[in-house]
C-alpha cells in the first residue's frame, strides 16, 4: 500500500473527498460552503474540461483553452479547500480509505463524480485503431490528424492513399456524432477549398455509421428526420442500421454495406462510467455504473456517494438510471449539498427528482435541433440558442469572450484561424 496522504486540519473537521472535477464534482465542490468539512478534490488533470465542445476543439473550431479552466484558478481564495492531481484507483471501505496514485488518502465522506470514458463494447482493437473524443489531448490528437491527412493527402501521388486520407468515418450517430459530422462538413464547403486549391475536394467522404434505425434517437423522430434531411444537403452519407464488425489495415468493416477504405475512424458509440474499484460486484450495475438510493448513496455505505455519469439510480421514469448527460449531474450536485447541509443538522434527507429541462444538438452553420417539454423547433433560432447555452455553460467570463470572438469570427469570414498542427515533441 502507498503512503498516506498527508492533508492536516488542526480544527478536526470532517473530510470530504470529491473524486472527479467534471460538471458534477465542480458544482459540488463550488457551491458546497459549510466551514464543518475538510474538501479535498481529486482529478487526473489540473483544470475542468467543457466536454459538449471538444468537437470543435478536434476540427480547429476553437482553442483548447477556452474550454478549460485551472482548478487552482477558481479554488484560489477558498479556505479548509485541497487539490491534489492524482489518479483515484481503489476504494477500502471498511476503512474509509481511498487508495490513489499518490498515496491513500482517509475520508469522512466520499463522493465519486468520475465521469465517463468511450465503450468500445469489450473491442480493445478498437481503441487501439480509432480516435475518441473525451478529453483534451483525444481532441488535440484529432485535430493533428485530420490536418495532417490533408497535408498527406496533397503530397500523395497515389490515387487511392489519396481517397483513403481523404475518407472520415464517424460511428455513432448520437449528439457528438452528428456536431462532428456537420464540422467536417463545414470544413469541406469554406475551409479546405482555400487551404488546398491543389486537392479534389468532392474526394473527401464524411461517413456517419449507427446501429440504430435513426440518428439521435434520444430525440423525437422528427428531430431525428430533420438532422437526417440536413446532412444530406452536406453531403453526408448515413449508414443506419449497421454495426461495426473490424478495423484493420485501413479498412472498415461493417455488418451491412461494402467496406470502407479509410485512415480516419471516430468512435463516438458509446459511454461506460469510470467507476473505481473496491466494492462488492452488486455495487456495479450495467455500463460498469455505480447503484445508489434516491439520496445518490452507495447502497449499504452511508458515507459514500456516487453523482452524474458514474450513478445509476433507477426510478419509475427511469427504470434504466438517468441519462448521462450534463444536466442530471448538476442537479444531483445541487441536491447532495442540500442533503450534506441537512446531515450536519440531523434532518431525513432530500430525495433526488430530475427536472428535465430538454436536449439540443448542433448539425452545422444556422442549423440545430432543440427539444424542451412541450416545444421543439430547429434551424437558426434552434442554433442561436444552442450558441447561447453553451456560452453561459463555459467558466469564465475570459473564456466565454474567447469563445464569443472565434465564433463571430469564423461565422462572418468563414475562416476559422485554428488550423494548427502540434506534433509531439519526440527525444531520442
């Protein structure tokens, strides 16, 4: 076993760890003001990652960091307040220990908000071949990529290595899938014609492949229809109802339809939660997701709570746990601090109900889907929309600036300015 983790507080209040710096864990550990506890945030990186907008990060939409923002930044002025940039790796609940790269570490209290990671369906050739698209360095490693097959692609006498560069297929056809799609598509109409007059640009193929009957499919049919109907005009090809087989030697194989020949492969097909391991078997539910009770605690562990991607709580309208998306992470956040603040006062706890307030995705320029109680609508006011949640989601009045300006700036000149390749620095 690691050495302890020495973290002293000479007033013995009681500690709180939060595993996991995404939407959920941020929420709790900004908004949880009790002087009665000890927080300690624990993440694998040193800043907080706006996920919904990795896409645009991966296609030179915008800059990495305005998407991101460091925890030491927004954490600086509180007190009884730890940081440590570690990998959490095994819970020891009979102790209230948690085993982590850099030591264990006791706790009081534990929450796990450790997010969720790509599933490759037990496919570990899978990620091995194709690019996700997580976190920062997925979306940096994707932009060099697709950059760099253009390059290649111009240098290339070989008629067929051209097609081959020159092909991106997407599988998954769910909110990330369509935004990358419609980027690419973006970059085909007003990027690369300026940036390689050299290159055929109807070679380049934009393949979206879903097992699914219909893309989006947490969305209503006519949703579904519609983002259907606008990346046809892009020129999108969309194979539903096809599930992918193998990817080897550039080629990718599915279960319905000819093989694509191809050196670029997004997988966005899936998620499975990070959980940490530790518990018993009957603590993990389907998609490796950790079981809690209405109060998003760990069944038969009072002190150990799960939010966000990593919990599944099942309920009459959830029978299968909340979708994993941001929304149910906030506001579980929101409610364990409610029920943290009514531990300290002896109270019967508060339980969990989620308020949906509606999903939006984006397919391109003037062009979005969103979908509220009673009210859907697309096209331009759908997109306008879409741009203003998103900017007030971002931390930061710099970053969302930031962002602002890129925005306005690609919208007006069709010329987005990102289009930078940053390869690894390679010693020998």
């Amino acid at each position: 076993m690691k050495t302890a983790m020495d973290i002293p507080d000479k007033e013995g209040r009681k500690r709180l760890v939060i595993v996991g710096g995404g939407f959920g864990g941020l929420k709790l550990a900004r908004k949880l003001k009790s002087d009665k506890y000890q927080i300690v945030l624990l993440d694998k990186n040193n800043h907080h990652i706006f996920q919904p907008l990795l896409y645009q990060v991966a296609t030179a939409g915008i800059e990495p960091s305005a998407i991101s923002f460091p925890y030491r930044k927004i954490f600086k002025k509180r007190e009884h307040f730890h940081i440590r940039i570690c990998e959490a790796q095994r819970i020891m609940p009979e102790n209230n220990l948690l085993e982590t790269s850099i030591g264990t570490l006791a706790y009081d209290y534990l929450v796990i908000a450790t997010g969720c990671d790509t599933n490759y369906f037990g496919n570990n050739d899978m990620a091995k071949q194709t690019m996700a698209l997580k976190n920062t360095s997925e979306a940096l490693f994707n932009r060099n990529q697709i950059l760099d097959s253009f390059e290649q692609a111009q240098n290339t006498g070989n008629e067929e290595e051209r097609k081959r560069l020159m092909t991106f297929a997407i599988v998954g056809g769910g909110a990330t899938g369509i935004e990358l799609a419609g980027a690419l598509a973006e970059m085909r109409k007003f990027v690369l014609p300026q940036d390689y007059p050299d290159l055929n640009i109807n070679e380049m193929r934009i393949i979206l492949i879903d097992g699914a009957p219909r893309l989006l499919s947490a969305f209503s049919e006519k949703s579904s229809r519609e983002v259907m109907e606008y990346l046809g005009k892009r020129n999108v090809e969309v194979k539903l109802n096809a599930r992918v087989i193998n990817y080897e030697g550039n080629e990718l194989v599915l279960s319905e339809g000819p093989v694509i020949d191809t050196k670029n492969v997004f997988w966005v097909a899936g998620v499975k939660a990070n959980s940490l391991q530790g518990l018993p078997s009957e603590a993990y539910g389907p998609g490796n997701r950790l079981k809690v009770d209405s109060y998003n605690r760990l069944c038969e562990y009072s002190n150990i709570f799960a939010i966000g991607d990593t919990a599944l709580m099942s309920s009459d309208a959830y029978p299968k746990g909340h979708p994993q998306v941001v929304q149910p992470a906030i506001q579980q956040a929101r409610n364990l601090i409610v029920n943290l603040q009514r531990m300290e006062q002896g109270l019967p706890l508060q339980p969990f109900i989620y308020r949906n307030k509606g999903s939006m995705a984006t397919i391109g320029r003037n062009h979005a889907v969103v979908e509220l109680k009673k009210l859907r609508f697309g096209g331009f006011p759908a997109w306008a929309v879409w741009l203003f949640v998103h900017l007030m989601s971002i931390v930061g009045v710099k970053n969302r600036l930031f962002i602002f300006v890129d925005w306005m700036w690609s919208y007006f000149t069709y010329d987005p300015s990102l289009r930078i390749i940053i390869k690894p620095l390679k010693r020998e």
